[in-house]
C-alpha cells in the first residue's frame, strides 16, 4: 500500500521540486488551506453533532422535569405530602447538584411561575427553596465571575427570595456594573419603592436603560403610593435626580411643584430641560415667572421645551412674552411663538413685523385654521 | 350531555396547559389542549365546545385569529375567555371587539380561573 503511495507521490514530487519558488509556495499554501478547510470542516460537523444531542438532552430533561413540577403541584393541590411528592424533591436535589439539569431545572420551574400566581405560584416558589436551588444560587453570590453573581441574584429575585437581602445589599457596590444593577432590581421587586433606599447613597451612575429597568420593576408593584423623593430632586447624583424627575412625571407628583421650579436653574443642562418637560407635563403654572424672568439666560435648547410650556398653558397675561419670541432666530421658537400668539390674541399676530426671516411662518401660520 | 362539559385549551406554554387540564378535568370538564391557533380551530370545529380558553399570543395562528374564527365563520355564541400578558392591552381591547367574552392577565391565579369558567358556563 505505502509502495503505492510512494509511486503515485513521486512524480508529484519530482514536478514539484522543479516548479519555480513562488509555485512552490503557492502549493505549500493551498495544501496548508485544504487541509485547514477539512479539519474545519469536521470541526464544525462535530459541533453540531453535541449541540443536537445536548438539545436533544435538554428538551427530555424538560420534559421530565415540568412532569415532577406537575405532580408535585397535583399532590400539593390535594394537601397531602405524598411520597411521591418527597421522591420529586428528592430527585430534583440529587440532578440540581450538577449545573446543566440545575439550570434545566430552574428553567422549568420559570416557565409555570411566570404565567401563575397565587396559592400554585407560592408551591412552587417553596418547591425551589426545598430542592436547594435557592442555596446554590445563594452560593453564587459569592467569589464567583461577575455573570454568574447577577444571574444568581436574577434567579433569586425571580423566586421572590427576601430572606437574602442583606447578602445582596452588600452587592449594591460591587464592582461590576451589572451586579450593582441586578441588586437594584432585586430590592425594587421585592420592596416596591422602599427597595428605592440605594438611591440616597448612590454615586455611581444610573443609565437611562438602568432607570428604564427599574421604572418597569415598580410598574409591577401593588402599592402604587409613591413615596417622599425630596431628598432625590435634591441628590448630588444628576442620574439620581434624573430618575427622580421620571418618578414624578410617571405618578403626576403636583406636589413637588416648588422643588420643580427650584431645579430649574440646576447646573446641568440635560437635568434643565428634563425639568422643563416635566413641569409642561404637569402644567405648573406658578414656573411662569421663572421662565418669563430668566429665559434669556436658557439655552435654544431650553427655550425651546419653554415654549413648548407655554403652547400648553400661555393666557392673555402671557401675549407680550410671545410677541417678543415671534421674530426670534430659532426656527422652532418662532413657529410655536406665532402659533401661540394667533390663539390667543388674533389682532395682535396681524400687526406682527413681517421680515424676511419670518415671513413663511407667519404667511403658513396665517393660512391655517 | 357531554358537549357541555368540553372545553378546548389553546396555550403553547405546555407545563401551564397540563396544570390547567388537570384542574378542569377535577371539575369534571372534559379538556382538549391545542398549542397554538390552528389546533384550537381543528379542535373547536371537531369537538363543539362549551367554552375556549385561548392565549392571544401564539404560533401560527393567534389568539384573536381563533376569535375571529369562532364568531365570524363558524358563528358560534359560546364564551371565549382570553389570556394576556402585561402590556397587551390593545390586544385585549381587540380581543373584546372580535367577541371575546372575559380576559385574565398573566400571571392568573388558576383557583380564580375556574370561578370565572363556572361563572361563565352558569351564565351560558
């Protein structure tokens, strides 16, 4: 066999060492890539062989698995401790042991929890603790990589376990990002606004998708009764202070009428302009002088939302602030000042100069209805 | 008789259909389970049922296909109950105008869901 590979080889050979050094490398290559390519090739063959049959795996422990919950859930309708019901956490403890059924297991268990509530939602939520799931992932919180803490304190928070707190208290200043924010979340799905308390020390940042997150939390919550977020209007953190203005916006919050108009000349641009719009939101008339006072100190930007302001709450006290904007330079300012103007005082807006610069406006404004 | 008690189930959540199955048939309702839409309408068509309950989100053919099927094509008066998740409120709303009869947000309690099931047959 090998005498006959040798004779197919050599007169390859023999070309081969007579080709010129770039042919030669060439070749080199091309053999080198082919080669690369099959091994490859089989690679990924491979690959999906395991990911079939790990998927394959995957969906029969399912299936085992949401067949033990029914049965035990079946046994704990008829409120008797069965030793069926024994043997199902006796399994379940045994396969949780190892991380692939464990997370096959948590998985399940997800899956009725989140379409269930009441007497069934508190079965199984005891059938976690029971199978030692909630003492894995309470060891996870510690020493682990970053991930594998946030997602033992998402698993936790999704099981409603409150008897962890102080352990994910210490999180809220981990040093990952996402840790921090999963440990925010936590305590605001199980205290509802009082999990809100990290706010008053926070000196990190709370992005908006952060805030987001956590506005979606406390849109789960029962108690809708926000509580005082004076402290947080007031909080040296812009992101704190920002997510506070969300909150009073959300809840419609007239009560925090005066610490509104106090943020108005706030250091931070972004924090203006949200004050704006919330204070257009809620309409609080008493801004008026504020803005009336100070608003050639506001930026375009700010002036803009001011406007906006007045679109929503301008009366015939307001008509000569308007005037005056109706020939401003901004392109926006001058429509909603024109528009405003003609509301509220008709024969006012006919004697407006007429300029070049605004001519359009007042010509489209004029023609409108 | 019979048909009386038939109710057909269109949920593609598996582990919640079978624990909602074996709560009906406790209470001595016979259950049919369809995964998505188009079972359920094979299913309503083949068993004529007393009641649907019926997901609004769902492969193949929705929640409010299957509404729209029962009352436009085959014409049937029965109670359809729907379930939704949070933030389905327009499909909720849709839900009602193709002739839904009642609707329960997800996470639902399953105790509350046959009060409402007995409810909804007594008034039928």
């Amino acid at each position: 066999m090998c005498l006959f590979i040798l004779e197919f080889l050599n007169p390859i050979i023999r070309h081969y060492q007579h080709l010129p050094k770039i042919l030669q490398v060439v070749w080199v290559t091309t053999l080198f890539l082919i080669i690369i390519s099959i091994i490859f090739i089989f690679y990924l063959q491979y690959l999906r062989y395991r990911l079939k049959v790990e998927d394959n795996l995957k969906e029969r422990l399912s299936s085992v698995y949401e067949r033990n919950l029914l049965q035990y859930l079946f046994d704990d309708e008829e409120k008797k401790s069965t030793k069926q019901q024994k043997n199902i956490i006796k399994k379940l403890k045994k396969d949780a042991q190892d991380p692939f059924k464990r997370e096959i297991i948590v998985k399940s268990l997800l899956k009725l929890k989140q379409e269930v509530s009441g007497s069934t939602a508190d079965a199984i939520e005891k059938l976690y603790v029971k199978t030692n799931l909630k003492e894995v992932a309470e060891q996870n919180l510690k020493n682990n990589p970053w991930y594998a803490v946030a997602k033992a304190i998402k698993e936790l928070k999704l099981f409603k376990i409150k008897e962890v707190t102080p352990k994910i208290k210490l999180l809220l200043s981990h040093s990952v990002k996402e840790v921090q924010n999963e440990a925010q979340l936590f305590l605001v799905n199980i205290f509802g606004f009082e999990g809100l308390d990290f706010l008053n020390n926070l000196t990190t940042n709370l992005s908006d998708w952060n805030q987001i997150e956590l506005l979606e939390e406390l849109h789960e919550i029962k108690n809708q009764q926000l509580p005082n977020i004076t402290k947080w209007l007031q909080s040296k953190n812009d992101d704190v202070v920002s997510f506070a203005l969300k909150l009073t916006k959300k809840y419609n919050s007239y009560e925090y009428a005066d610490e509104l108009i106090n943020l108005i000349s706030h250091q931070s641009q972004p924090i203006r302009v949200a004050v704006i719009q919330v204070i257009t939101h809620l309409q609080i008339f008493e801004s008026k002088a504020v803005f009336k006072s100070k608003y050639d100190y506001f930026s375009e930007i700010e002036q803009v939302e001011i406007m906006k302001y007045f679109n929503e709450v301008a009366d015939d006290s307001d008509v000569d602030f308007i005037y005056k904007n109706c020939n401003h330079t901004n392109f926006d300012i001058q429509f909603m000042a024109s528009k405003i103007l003609k509301h509220l005082n008709q024969s006012k807006f006919e004697k407006l100069s007429i300029t070049n610069g605004n001519v359009k406006v007042y010509n489209y404004i004029k023609s409108k209805n | 008789m019979n048909n009386l008690k038939n109710i057909i189930l269109a949920e593609d959540n598996s582990t919640l259909s079978q624990l909602i199955k074996f709560r009906l048939q406790k209470e001595g309702f016979k259950v049919f389970l369809a995964k998505d839409g188009k079972e359920a309408i094979t299913l309503i068509e083949q068993n004529k049922p007393s009641l649907i309950l019926t997901d609004i989100m769902m492969p193949f053919v929705s929640g409010l296909e299957v509404i729209s099927h029962v009352r436009n094509k085959l014409k049937l008066t029965i109670p359809i109950l729907v379930f939704s998740a949070a933030g389905q409120e327009e499909m909720v709303l849709k839900a009602f105008n193709l002739g839904a009869t009642d609707f329960m947000g997800k996470p639902f309690s399953p105790n509350e869901l046959i009060i409402r099931i007995k409810k909804l047959l007594a008034v039928n």
